[in-house]
C-alpha cells in the first residue's frame, strides 16, 4: 500500500517504475522525476490504464477516491476514461460526501472520523445520497435536516448541516458543482438550546448505587465495562471510546499508566500533533482490573484495536452506548457519561480542599483563575515550560476515587504529595 511518505520520498531513476496502491492504482514515476496517479483497469477483457492526475497536485486520498469513482463507473459498463465529462455532472451527494471525508479524515480522531461517515450514513445518504449534486436544492437540503429535527435531534441536525455544508464547498472546488445548497439553510433551522450542565451525581453513595445498577441491565459486556473503565478513570467519553491496547503502559507493572494521545484530547489543533501534550492518566488496582478482565474475557487470544470493541473490532461502542446503559437502569436525566468529570471533580475538591490544582490536572486542564493569580502562577506559562507531570500526587488521587466508588464507608485520605 501507498503512503504519503513514500509517494514523497519516490525519486526518478534511470528508467521509469511503479509503486502499487492498491484496487488498481500506482504510482508512476517517470525519469523525469515526473509522479502521476494511474489506474490499471479491463474493459471488454482488454487491460486498460487511466491517468487519473499528478502529485503534489492530486494528493493520495485524493486519487483513491477518484479511483473509487472510476470503479463505480466501470460496474455500471462506463469508460471511466471518457465518463470525466459525465462524471461531474452525474457525481451524487453520497459519492462526493465519501471524497471529502476520505480527504479529511487525516486530520481527526478515529473516533471523530467515524461519528462523522456515520451520521452521514443514517441520515444523509438514505435520503439524498443518490441524488446528483445539482440537482440539490436548497429546500430538498432542508427538508432532510427537519426530519432530524423532528426526531428532537436539533444539535444533530446543525451538525450534520455544517458537514453537508463542507462536503459542498469540497464538491465545488473539485468542480463536480458549482452551488452549495446548505449554506444558508441554518437560518431555517430551530436554535440550540442554551448551554446546561450535563446531569452528574454528586453523591459517592448514589454514584455507587448507579454502578450497581449498570451492572444489572442486559447490555454488552464491553459497554459495562467501558463503563466502569470510564467512572474510574474520568475522562471525556471519546477518549474512552477510542482507547487502544497500545495506549496501556505497564499494565502488569508496578506503575501502570494510560497515556492518552494528545491527539484525542480535547485541545487546538496545533497541540494535538504534540506528543508532549499527552494525558496521562494513573491506572489504580481497580482500573487495572477492568482492564485485565477485558484482556481475559473480551479478547483472550488477540486484543482488538479498540479496548470495548462495538460490534466490529474496527469500531468502537457505540457514542450512545453508555448513555442508554444509565437511561436503562433508571438514571435518564440524572447522570449522564460526562457527568463522571463533575462527579471527581465535585467529591474530590470536597474532601481534598488543598488538592484543586492536582484535581484540575488530573481531569487533564489547564487550570487558571484567582487562586493561580493569588499564587503567581501564570498558567498559559506553566504550561508550555514546566512538563512535571506529577504523577504519584495523580495517582493517590485515582487511588482515593476508586476507594470511593468501592466502599460505603471509605474516609478521605492523604493526597499530598
């Protein structure tokens, strides 16, 4: 398979050669240091070769997908090599939606990338998928983004607006249309609700008591324990969701840590691509036992990727799973997955008062506020130069917490550090 760094590392050679991809497509570099995307195809039993562009002009993601759709265009009996006129001209809305996000997928998450195919699955291209691109109107736009409403999914359908809104924007600059249908369709939509808290409990022996009763709902097992994973650990739901095996240090060790790539922390672009601003989360003997039952009971012979598989081992549970699991046990609108961060933060900060600023870096903030500048301590600061990452402190504090979680009668304990 082609990569971005191979096709850039190809060098001209004495005589011209090939570096193969795959369904078909190469790369061709000529002595001339010329690179140009090509297709290897049969056509009435006779092989056949299509130019599909150059490089850097034509990135990899790029020929892939023009690839897939000269593909498309052969099981239909079309030679791809003439249909370039037609092709614009007959690219649809879910053809053009699957160029775009193999175009941008590099820049997310896994777990974004697929939140994003998958709300375009189950709400775009059944609806408007097949239809050519120019012949989506403004209304037939929003007409489908109300039926999102109408299910009660407003923040849903003013997300999925933005992405059918960008798939456009890419569709013109590709030149498969020239009008972008979704632009000016937010207006027509109803307005978000004002920001609220997410319901959290804020009470050890309730929170308990939640657990229990997840435990007791037919669920799959990886969404219970990618459950319990999650209360333990406090994180945001997608880092749990995207959690891999390769993330876990030292599991069998004397020091086990999750070191949560910065690219799935919820930070600016620039500092996701900065392994430095990894999380590290410390395991306490309670996370590590979830994490070893999964190791035993869920992939025994070959880890999955993801750590709670969903129902493929390439995808993770699903991003309504947990939530369901609490609804189902009879907590809807009580507690909710993120609800956990309020629940550490809350308990922790009650019965550790000094500990603030080794709660807030736990949770994976920055920090800040009057307290800081009563301190002298200039966060924006601290951040980019001091790297201690404090780890026995974090680790008491998780140690606490599973206590919590574990014990009616656990006393707050020492986490200074």
């Amino acid at each position: 398979m082609l990569t971005n760094a191979a096709v850039k590392a190809a060098r001209p050679q004495a005589r011209a050669y090939k570096i193969f991809d795959g369904h078909g497509l190469f790369l061709f570099v000529a002595p001339t240091g010329l690179r140009s995307f090509r297709m290897r195809f049969r056509l009435a039993g006779k092989e056949q070769l299509l130019t599909i562009g150059t490089w850097p002009e034509l990135s990899l993601v790029d020929a892939r997908a023009r690839c897939e759709v000269a593909r498309e265009q052969l099981g239909r009996g079309e030679d791809p090599r003439t249909a370039g006129a037609a092709s614009a001209a007959e690219m649809t809305v879910e053809r053009a939606a699957r160029a775009w996000h193999a175009h941008r997928r590099g820049d997310w998450t896994p777990v974004h990338a697929a939140d994003v195919i998958a709300s375009l699955e189950r709400d775009i291209f059944p609806a408007i998928g097949a239809m050519p691109l120019d012949q989506v109107t403004r209304p037939i736009v929003l007409k489908t983004l109300r039926a999102i409403e109408a299910r009660g999914r407003v923040e849903t359908a003013r997300r999925i607006q933005q992405r059918v809104n960008a798939v456009f924007a890419f569709a013109r600059s590709e030149g498969w249309c020239d009008h972008d249908p979704a632009g000016d369709v937010a207006e027509a939509l109803k307005r978000a609700r004002a920001p609220r808290r997410q319901p959290a409990i804020v009470d050890a022996g309730e929170l308990r008591q939640l657990l229990a009763a997840a435990e007791l709902v037919d669920a799959p097992i990886a969404v219970k324990l990618a459950s319990r994973f999650l209360a333990l650990t406090a994180v945001r739901l997608a880092a749990v969701r995207g959690a891999r095996w390769s993330e876990i240090e030292d599991l069998d060790g004397a020091a086990p840590i999750w070191r949560v790539p910065a690219a799935r922390m919820k930070l600016a672009a620039a500092k996701k691509a900065d392994a430095s601003n990894d999380h590290l989360v410390p395991l306490s003997p309670a996370a590590v036992e979830v994490l070893r039952y999964v190791r035993a009971r869920v992939s025994p012979d070959i880890p999955v990727l993801h750590i709670f598989p969903g129902t493929g081992d390439a995808a993770p549970i699903a991003e309504g799973a947990i939530g369901r699991l609490y609804q189902r046990a009879g907590y809807a609108g009580r507690h909710v997955p993120h609800g956990w961060r309020a629940s550490f933060s809350t308990i922790l900060n009650e019965r550790l008062p000094g500990e603030r600023g080794a709660i807030d870096r736990a949770l994976g903030h920055v920090g800040g506020g009057r307290d800081d500048e009563a301190e002298g301590i200039n966060r924006k600061v601290e951040g980019a130069y001091n790297r201690a990452a404090h780890l026995p402190r974090r680790r008491r504090l998780f140690e606490e917490w599973a206590a919590i979680l574990a014990a009616d009668d656990c006393a707050g304990g020492d986490a200074s550090g």
